[in-house]
C-alpha cells in the first residue's frame, strides 16, 4: 500500500471513530475536552509545518493562535463584524502577522528563531498585560487589548442559538470537520512539492538553492500556510469559550503544545495528532494532581525526549520497520 | 613484535552502519617513515581518525607497543603518545599561535618550555608570528603550527593527515623537508598523503588504500618501479 | 545632567547583571551548541537558596551565597549527566536539548512555586544606604552589584585566558575535534561549563531578586534578555556577551525613563530584530562557512 493511501484510510477510519463518538459517549464533559483537543491538534498538525517539516525553529505558534483568537474578538467587539465572517478574518490576519515573523526570522538559523519567536510572543503577551489605559468604557473600563481581564462579549457563531441544549456537540463537529480539514492539507503539503522543496532545504539547503529552490519563498510560504489554520483554531476558540484573555499566551499551554509535538514525533505527518492524543489523556490522568500537573508536564517532556529522541511515531516506524 | 609502534591487526571502522574500512592489517615500525597513499575518498582519513578514537572501530584491534587502545577515548590515546595532525590543520582560529601550541601540550604539560624551544629552533616562522592569532597566517604557516601543535604533545608516534594539502610546491617541499628531518632523529611517523611520488624516496613502507583496503604494500622505490599501480590507483 | 547620571546608574546595575546571566549561557552555547532553557529556573533557584541559607537556615550572607551557587552549580552537573550526556549520543542535539531543558526548567520552577508559595518575598541579601553623586541618590546595592559582577568577570576571564582549563574550554568552542585530538576530555568541559554556567546564574539571580523581589516566575525575563544579548552579540561570544549586556542595560534603563516601563521590552525588540535582519550572525558574531 502507497504511504499516501495509507494516509488516506488512516484519515478516514480515525474520521469515522470521531463521527461516531458523540452518539456513543455523548456525556457533555468527553464533548467539551474533545472539542479542546482538536483546537489543540489543529494548531500541533500546522505547528509541524514549521518545526517539522520546514524545520525552522519557530516557537511563534502560540503567539498566531493568539493572534487569531484576538483578532476574532475584536473584530466581533468594535466592529460587531458576525464570527462567520470574523473567524476568516482573523485566519487571514494571523496569515499576515506569520510572514511577517518569517520575514524576521529570514536570514536566521536554527536557535535564533526560536529565541526570536519566544521573544515576540512575550512582548505580545507583556503588552496587553500591562496596558492599564481605559480604551473603552462600556460595561467597565477595559484597555484596547482587553488588558488582563480579557475581550468577551463578541458573538457567536450561533450554534447556541441553534442549539441551545446541544450546542457542544454542534461545535464538536465543527472543530471536527476545521480538524479535518487541517490534517488534509497537512497531508497535501507534505506529500506534494511543497513539501519535498522543504525537505530539500532542511536537509542540504546547499544543495537545494543551487537546483533553484529559493528559501526566501518556501519560508514565506510555510510561515502563511500554517498560520492560517492556527488562527482560524483560535477564532474558534474564541468563540468556543466566549472570552479572550492573555492565557491564551501562556507558557503551561506553550508547553503542552510542545510535548504533544515532541512525543509525537517531529515531522511526521500523524505524529503531532498521536502526540495530541497522548498528551490530552497524560493531562486527564494528572488532573487529580493539579498542583504537580506542571511539574509532571515537565517531567514527561524531559524524560520523553531524553529517552526517545525521535518521538512515539519514529519508535512506531522503527519497531515496524524491525519487524519486516 | 619488538619493532612496530602501532599495530593494526585486521581493523574494520565505519560511521554509523557503513563500514569505510575493511579489514586493515599493517604496521608503523618504531623510528619509520609508513605512509598510507591511495585515491582521495577511499578512507585514508578515516584510518587516522579511528586509531585517534574518533570514528568507532568495529571489529579488529588496534596496539600500541602491544597493548590494545582501540577501545578507549581519543583523549586516553594522546594521553599514549599517539599525536595527529589533522587534515586542514584544525587550528584553534581565535586563539594566538603561541595558545594554539600550549593547547599542544595540553595532555603532557611536563618541559613545556623546553618543547616550545625545540618548535621554535625547528618551525622559527612560528616564533616570528608568536603573537598572531591563529585564523590570520597563512597556509603555510598554519599548516606549521598544526605540525608544532602536535610536536608540543611529544608522543611515540605522530601521525599526519595529507601535510601537503593546499599548499604551494615551495611550501610542500619545506613541510617535507621538516617531515624528513624528524623521521632521520628517529621519530616514528605515520602519513596520509595522496601524491606518493613525493614520498617514495624517504617512505620506509607504503601502503595503498583503495576502497577501504589495503591493495598493496611495500616500498617506494618497488612503487615507483611499478608504473601500472600507480598509474591505476594514484591516477598520474 | 541628573537625569543621565540616573539612567547610567540604572543602566550600569542592570548591565552588570544580564552580563552575570548571560556569561553561562554564552559558554554554554559555544562549547556544547546547547540552548540551556533552564537557565532562568537556575537563575530562580539561585535566589530562593540564597533566601532560605538566610532566613530558615542563619547563615551569614556570604556564605548563603556560596551555598546558592554551589547548589546551582550541582543542578548544572545534573543536567549534563541527565540530559545532555543522552541527547549528545543521538541525533538533532540542539532540538532535543532545547526541550528537555524547557521541560527541566518548568519542573525546577514549579517545585519553587511549591515550596515557596507564588506571592513575591523580599531577598534579605541586600545593603542599605545610598551613594550621592551631584543630586542623584543612587543605592548602594546597586553599586554592590556592579562591583561583584565585575569581580565575577574579571574572574572568569582569568580563568579562560590564563588556565589550562579556561583554555580548554576556549578550544572546544572553537572547534571540538582538535580538542580531542589534544587530549581534552570533551565530556568534561561540557561537565564544568554547565557548573559554572549554573553558579552564575545563581549569583545573578541573587542579583536580581535583591532590586527586585523574589517570585517564581522571575527567571523568564531575564533569560530571555541574557538570550537576545547572546544573539546579538554573536552566540559563543563571550566577550561580546558582556559588552552587548551592559549596552541593553544602558538601552533599557533610557527606554524606560523616555517611554516608560511598558515600553522598553518592545522597542528593544524591534532594536533586536532590524539589527538580527542587517546583521543575521549578530554584531559581532562571524558568518560560519558551512561546507557542503
């Protein structure tokens, strides 16, 4: 079986598990994490572009799923703009703010971008946190950025509405279906040109630019491609949740995010979702500890990447391929 | 064997799954000039750096005066006496010739001024240029500091990686000339060198590497006698 | 002309410090090519033992001190034994090491938050009393700190230039293979940056919490500002390190008296980033030639 149509049914059956759930286990609780998780898988899959794939070092994930996220609430906020509109929006806001990071990180080399990217997101993050001055007063005063209290109040895709005693399975397959959709193109890249021209360039970018692949472009490129999604994942988010605050920007969620896709095995293309996987139920598990839950988080990624350097899926690739 | 410093007995190395060398068997007498020749790419290199500890040796062994080194760290194996002047000299670049030497005898720190006289009355370019960091000489000059380096360790054998790479004839023959000088005070020497006519003459032993190993063995004039080898391995 | 001498002291105190942070790290980078992500939760830990040598222990100030660093530099061992040793045997290093230093340091940071609670507490390592110069008051912890940070320089300088060790380390940044071919044991140079880039951090994060206060989370900042000073320095360069962080001390403290606080961290980000565009090694740092 090709590697691609592999993909493919892998896609589907884990497509249809995820269809049939809801009316299997449709406890509110299992809904509501699942929807979670795929906000977080959402942005892990795009992530992997970058990191995995292009490898460029960019730990600026966070700071365009934040991007979108608040681009949605003030789009929805000032402009009273509905979220079907307001959440491409915002994709393509976060399109635009993630070429500009690869604009910045252009001529650099591995660790710089990631400090760069760390350094970006903390200036975003200290910005809204210490801006005190009153933008607005409607309903209190809150600074332009939402200050520490966050943007609520913005709209609603209107599933609610629709939906008002099963709005949560609604938006579960919504972040389904956006999932999906995310994973899909994923796979299109990976395994199209865009990909292979990536590939080149991580691995001999030498070589590469001789044979006219320019990094200038591919970089731009990836930088737009898997920024869109992870903006529109926090458009959804904003919507999902109803407010916007600088948590959005935080290292424990940073973290998380970076243990899915080290555990899961860095440019694979289902490593990042296994990761998500993983990590999602590691974080149920530990729930009973709330107070160790950082440090177990911490633990498990030192550990993990001590241990296996190459992440669950290349130990999966490398126990298969032992037994063929 | 009362006169081989080094031994090589039957030594496979390789990087990571893909074995370079294959079963190499010879041996550097005490105070000989051995030379390893052979075509660029075919693992003459790779020789140097497994019996320095730098590339893994997968099955064979390695002695020294009749003890095994072929397990234990690159830093145990200077700490021997076996001395490499690596090929391009890998000179510490920021650091003053005079530092670049000290880090020499950084294993055998015992007579260090006295070693440092015996660099200078034998390389005097480098005392000129004492001062002067390192990434600023020329090729001539570093490839001398690379060979004081390695002098400053003392050491039973010192071995080095193509001496003459990248340098003008006029320089080649000085290297040469100081090379020769150490082998006639009874310095145990082993040499990588892709051209082999230069060596022929003063060679004790030549072995030809090709393709990991060893293709023939013996001495220079009987090399140079033989056109058809060196015509088909050294591609003159 | 107040006003300068102000922002000179400010900035001289606050140079001295991220020079402290950033010295380690630069080391650290230079020989190992490693990104150490705990260094701010070193840094943390180092203020905290300082505190607890003094306040839970009565320990003299000097040796609490001590103590901080020592205990600092252990953790610095544990991380070469427990993380770098592995990762070094397997391929992608940099990437690997990044994270599970990220990892570490969030376990070191919330064990603090833990055992000390999240809420800010005073360093008592501090001395009172103020030096006057015209019509500026400037305290006299700040000079304390400015001339323990230059003690520390001045000491590891001797150490790189003058000892067998320093020199060591110095050529296994430079280039690994001949340090080996030497007889440097690579494996402990790497061991001894670490320790030492450890011990320092405590010292500066000593430094820090004593005009500060001490808070779990206050690492993050600054090793992010040891960071962009090692990056725009040029990474490995230590002597860079140390003029670049007394110039971002300088930077901040005019950004924050003409902008204000909120500001200075983002203009001097953007200061970083055009200067990482025209100059993508850092000012002083020198293009690799890579071979293909």
């Amino acid at each position: 079986m090709t590697s691609t149509r592999r993909d493919i049914l892998i896609g589907v059956v884990c497509l249809a598990l995820a269809i049939a759930l809801p009316l299997v286990m449709p406890g509110r609780y299992i809904i509501t994490q699942s929807t979670l998780f795929f906000i977080w898988a959402i942005i892990v899959v795009q992530w992997n572009l970058v990191l995995g794939i292009g490898g460029i070092f960019s730990l600026a994930q966070m700071a365009l799923f934040a991007t979108g996220a608040y681009a949605t609430a003030m789009l929805g906020f000032y402009w009273k703009m509905p979220m079907l509109a307001a959440i491409p929006m915002a994709g393509v806001v976060s399109v635009a703010v993630g070429m500009l990071i690869g604009l910045a990180c252009l001529r650099l080399r591995g660790p710089y971008v990631a400090l760069l990217t760390l350094a970006i997101a903390q200036v975003m993050y200290v910005l809204i946190v210490n801006d005190t001055d009153c933008f607005t007063t409607t309903g209190g005063c809150m600074p332009l950025f939402g200050g520490v209290r966050g943007i609520g109040q913005f709209g609603d895709i209107g599933l609610r509405a629709l939906f008002p005693s099963k709005w949560y399975i609604a938006h579960y397959y919504v972040g389904l279906a956006l999932l999906a959709v995310a994973v899909t193109i994923s796979i299109v890249v990976i395994r199209g040109p865009l990909g292979l021209a990536f590939r080149a360039l991580r691995d001999n970018h030498g070589y590469a630019m001789s044979r006219g692949i320019s990094r200038f472009k591919y970089q731009l490129w990836i930088f737009a491609v898997s920024a869109f999604f992870t903006g529109i994942a926090g458009g959804f988010y904003a919507v999902h949740f109803r407010v916007v605050g600088p948590t959005v920007f935080s290292f424990s969620t940073l973290l998380f995010l970076i243990a899915m896709i080290v555990i899961g095995g860095l440019g694979s293309i289902w490593g990042p979702l296994l990761g998500a996987a993983v990590l999602m139920l590691a974080d149920e598990g530990m729930r009973e500890l709330s107070d160790y839950r950082n440090i177990g988080l911490g633990l498990l990624l030192a550990v993990f990447v001590i241990a296996w350097p190459n992440g669950l899926n290349g130990w999966l690739q490398r126990s298969r391929a032992g037994r063929d | 064997m009362v006169d081989a410093a080094l031994d090589i007995i039957n030594a496979s190395a390789g990087y990571s799954g893909r074995i370079v060398l294959d079963a190499i068997k010879l041996s550097a007498r005490k105070g000989e000039l051995t030379a390893i020749v052979g075509p660029n790419g075919h693992g003459k290199s790779t020789l140097l750096k497994a019996i320095s500890g730098l590339v893994p040796v997968t099955s064979g062994e390695i002695r020294l005066d009749g003890l095994r080194i072929d397990r234990l760290r690159p830093d145990q194996i200077v700490e021997r006496g076996v001395i490499q002047v690596p090929q391009g000299d890998l000179l510490f670049p920021a650091m003053t010739v005079h530092e670049n030497l000290l880090m020499g005898a950084y294993a055998n720190s015992g007579r260090l001024a006295e070693r440092l006289d015996f660099v200078f009355t034998l390389l005097p370019r480098l005392k000129e240029r004492r001062n002067q960091t390192a990434g600023t000489l020329s090729g001539g000059e570093r490839r001398m500091c690379g060979i004081g380096r390695g002098l400053m360790a003392g050491g039973e054998v010192l071995m080095l990686d193509e001496p003459s790479l990248g340098l003008a004839p006029i320089v080649i023959e000085h290297i040469y000339e100081v090379i020769f000088n150490l082998r006639r005070e009874g310095r145990t020497i082993l040499l990588v060198e892709e051209n082999a006519e230069r060596i022929a003459e003063h060679a004790d032993m030549i072995h030809l590497l090709d393709n990991g190993r060893i293709a023939w063995s013996g001495l220079g004039a009987e090399l140079m006698a033989r056109p058809e080898i060196v015509e088909t391995y050294l591609g003159v | 002309m107040d006003v300068l001498i102000q922002i000179v002291a400010s900035g001289l105190t606050l140079g001295a410090m991220y020079a402290v942070a950033t010295i380690g790290l630069s080391l650290v980078y230079g020989s190992l090519n490693m990104l150490n992500m705990a260094h701010g939760a070193i840094l943390t830990l180092g203020g905290y033992i300082c505190y607890a040598a003094i306040v839970h222990a009565g320990l003299h100030p000097v040796l609490a001190l001590l103590a901080a660093a020592l205990v600092c530099a252990l953790v610095g061992l544990l991380i070469y034994f427990s993380a770098a040793l592995p990762l070094l045997r397997a391929e992608n290093f940099e990437t690997n090491i990044f994270i599970a230093t990220i990892g570490i340091g969030s376990v070191i940071e919330n064990l603090m938050l833990k055992g000390f609670g999240p809420y800010p507490i005073p360093q008592p390592l501090a001395v009172d009393g103020q030096v006057v110069i015209g019509n500026v008051h400037i305290p006299l912890q700040n000079v304390f700190i400015l001339g323990v940070a230059i003690v520390l320089m001045a000491a590891v300088a001797i150490l790189l230039q003058r000892t067998s060790t320093g020199r060591a380390i110095r050529a296994t940044s430079m280039n690994r293979e001949a340090a080996q071919l030497m007889g440097v044991r690579v494996g402990r140079v790497y061991a001894q940056v670490l320790a030492l880039s450890g011990a320092l951090a405590a010292v500066s994060g000593i430094m820090i919490s004593s005009i500060a206060t001490l808070t779990p989370v206050m690492g993050g900042d600054p090793m992010l500002k040891a960071f962009i000073v090692c990056v725009v320095a040029g990474l490995g360069n230590v002597y860079g390190a140390v003029i670049a962080a007394i110039a971002l001390g300088l930077l901040e403290a005019a950004t924050q008296y003409v902008l204000g606080v909120r500001w200075s961290f983002a203009t001097l980000l953007l200061l970083v980033i055009l200067v990482l565009i025209w100059r993508p090694y850092g000012l002083f740092g020198k293009q690799q030639v890579v071979r293909l």
